[in-house]
C-alpha cells in the first residue's frame, strides 16, 4: 500500500510538472510566434549582410522569446475577455493553472532578456526595433486600442508586421526600402486576415464585448472592407520584386495567389448570411469566411516561403 501511494505522488508530481511546463509554453502564444520568427528568418535571410550561424541563432531565439514575451503580457491583460470566449477560455490563466501575477513577471522578464541579449549578440538597432514591436503590440495594441475601436487590428497590425525589419536590422544594423516592402505586405494582410476570423467568430467576439468591425458596422460592412484590402494586396506584393530581394517566379506567384484572394473576398461579399458561429462552438467548414481565413494563412506563408527559397531554387538550376 505505501509503494502505491509513492508511485501515485509520484506520478501527480510528474503530471503537475508537465502541465505547469506545457502552461508556460502555452503563454507563450507558440502558434503567433511561429509566425513571426518565420517572417523574422527571412528577414534576416535576404538582407545583404549574413551572420555568423551561431549569431543568426541567437538572434531568431531572442525573436521568438520577444513574440511569446508580448503573448504572455497579453494574456495577463486579457484574462477577462479570454475567460468568456471560447477559442481562449481554455488558456492557463483563465482556468487558473497559472495566475495573472506570474504570466505579468513572465512576459516582463522574457521581455528584458530577448531585447539585451539580442542588442549584445547582433546590435541595437535590431534590440530596439525588438522592444518597440513587443511595447506596440502591448500597451498600443492590447491596452489602447483592442477594446475602444474597431480599427484595433488596423493601426495594432503594425505589431504583426514589424519581425521582418528586426529580421533585417539584425543582420544589417540598419532599416532600408526592401524590408518596409515586407512589413506593408503583412500590415494589409492583417486586416482582411483577421476579419475574416470576426465574422464566422461573430458571437465569440460579441460575449467578450470586443469592438470589432463585423459587430459595430455589421458583417457586410465587414465584408467590404475585406474586399477593399485584398484588391490592395496584389500590387502591394510586387513591391519586394521591385525592391530587388525577390526574382520572376515570386512575382507570378504573388500575383497569382492575390487574385485568388480577390476572388475569395468577392464570394464572401456575395455571401448573405452573417457566419457566426452557433452556440455551442459549431464551426462549419464551407463558411466563405473560414475559407478566406484558412486561406488567408496559406497565402502570407507561400508569399514568405518563395522568397526565402527562390535564391537557392535559382542557384540549383544555374548549377544543372
């Protein structure tokens, strides 16, 4: 009986270990980070100037605790608004497995130490173009402007589209033309990208009393404010070709694709219904406005994804 009982503690300690481990990832936001160290990487990748691998590492890992250090802020902030909605309810802090206090001192510490020791490993440029992205996304974006205006993701979106010039500033130590052509690209996507995720997360948005855009001026409006920025993005992409860090097949494939996107807003602004979901959390898979949204993730991937490997595919054929 007394081996059992240590083994049963044992194991509770092993499993209370593990969660608290996988709770502290979970503050982290791993999915939005994953996001902006991608477009970080490559960033630093088509800047004119390398560094050292070991350097590049460092600096990618200061990126990543900066993106996850502003998560963890953000959920200390939003626990109130997490608790009622139910893609958030699930997060550590509002189920109580960790407390607000600590994910604060988490997010706060990460903070610190991904801004210092990125301006010690590449330079200061690259560290305080790093503390300005994670002090927009939480005291603009989070504090001022996610619960006044339903321009919150538009004017806050700069947050999402300033990791490829920390990116470049890393591996350059300055900003120049080319890395601006990458963060207006993602700034435009924002917009319709997470409209999208508004309008067929209509009710979600609705119990946490969030000011966005589909709620206040309704979803057609919604609709055609998404239509409006998609028929922005296919010139927009073109700006990195010009801008000389991105060759022929980039180009089609940007254009391509935002044509695509184009056409997918149009059948969303054609589409009558409002596309919330239904109590009880039903997300149905043919809604125009989950498709947009899914499709809208493909789409800043692929862009990112051909401009990272278009070198390299270029230099393969030159040596066949």
């Amino acid at each position: 009986m007394a081996d059992t009982t240590v083994s049963q503690a044992s194991a509770d300690k092993v499993g209370g270990e593990y969660f608290a481990v996988a709770d502290f990832v979970a503050l982290l936001k791993p999915r939005v980070m994953s996001l902006s160290v991608f477009t970080a990487f490559v960033g630093m990748a088509l800047a004119p100037s390398e560094l050292h691998p070991i350097l590049m590492g460092v600096a990618i890992f200061c990126i990543a605790l900066g993106a996850g250090a502003s998560g963890a802020i953000n959920m200390w902030y939003d626990r109130d608004i997490d608790a009622v909605m139910s893609r958030t309810r699930a997060r550590p802090i509002p189920m109580g497995r960790v407390e607000p206090e600590t994910a604060l001192a988490f997010g706060i510490i990460l903070s610190m130490g991904a801004v210092t020791l990125l301006g010690l490993a590449t330079n200061w440029v690259a560290a305080g173009l790093l503390g300005a992205t994670i002090a927009y996304y939480v005291v603009v974006y989070t504090m001022w402007l996610k619960r006044r205006t339903t321009q919150n993701i538009v004017i806050g979106g700069a947050a999402g589209a300033l990791p490829p010039l920390v990116g470049w500033a890393a591996a350059t130590g300055e900003i120049s033309l080319a890395p601006l052509s990458l963060f207006l690209l993602i700034f435009f996507w924002t917009p319709p990208h997470f409209w999208a995720l508004a309008l067929y997360r209509n009710d979600d948005f609705a119990r946490a009393k969030l000011p966005m855009l589909p709620l206040i001026k309704g979803a057609a409006s919604a609709k055609r404010h998404i239509l409006a920025y998609t028929l922005i993005l296919p010139p927009l992409s073109t700006l990195p070709y010009f801008a000389g860090i991105a060759g022929t097949g980039y180009l089609v494939i940007a254009l391509s694709l935002g044509a695509y996107f184009v056409a997918r807003a149009a059948i969303l602004l054609r589409t009558a219904e409002t596309e919330s979901v239904p109590a009880g959390g039903v997300q149905p898979h043919d809604l125009p406005a989950k498709k947009l949204f899914a499709f809208s993730i493909l789409y800043l991937f692929v862009l990112f994804a051909t401009l990272l490997l278009e070198p390299v595919l270029r230099t393969l054929a030159g040596l066949l």
